[in-house]
C-alpha cells in the first residue's frame, strides 16, 4: 500500500509501506494492507510506517488520517 504524510509545511514521507500504525484520538490503531476505507482524527504520538525497508517512526501532533483503495493519507497538523 502507499502513504503519504503531509504537514502544512511538507511532504515528509510518501512510499510503499506493509503496515502503519497510528494515535487516533479514540485510541491506536494500526492499517494493513487492504484496509476497508476509513478516516480518523489523530491525537499527540507515534505514526510508525513498516516497509521492506524497515521501521520509520514520525511523532504528530494531531491531523487526520484517510485510507481508500490501499493508499494512506496522513494530513498532520505538525511532525515533532
């Protein structure tokens, strides 16, 4: 599946991820691949990306998150 996190400054990361874990206000959840569509607000923590590559950890400070045929879209408010 592919990621893109985006703050109102810049792209932070966009790439093929195998899981992705996220701070959502109502508690962690964590997306695989396909994932039914869903969106989320995101609290203060940790969204860690798995990919082939390895783990990548980046801390937000709230935003939203969209998943919709396999592709993740993190809007952050900022990346601590």
């Amino acid at each position: 599946m592919f990621i893109e996190i985006i703050t109102p400054d810049k792209k932070v990361f966009a790439g093929e991820a195998t899981s992705a874990s996220f701070p959502g206000t109502q508690g962690s959840f964590q997306i695989l691949n396909h994932h039914a569509p869903l969106v989320s607000t995101l609290g203060k923590g940790e969204v860690v990306v798995e990919s082939k590559e390895g783990q990548k950890t980046y801390i937000v400070d709230g935003g939203v998150v969209e998943v919709l045929n396999n592709k993740i879209l993190v809007l952050a408010e900022a990346i601590l």
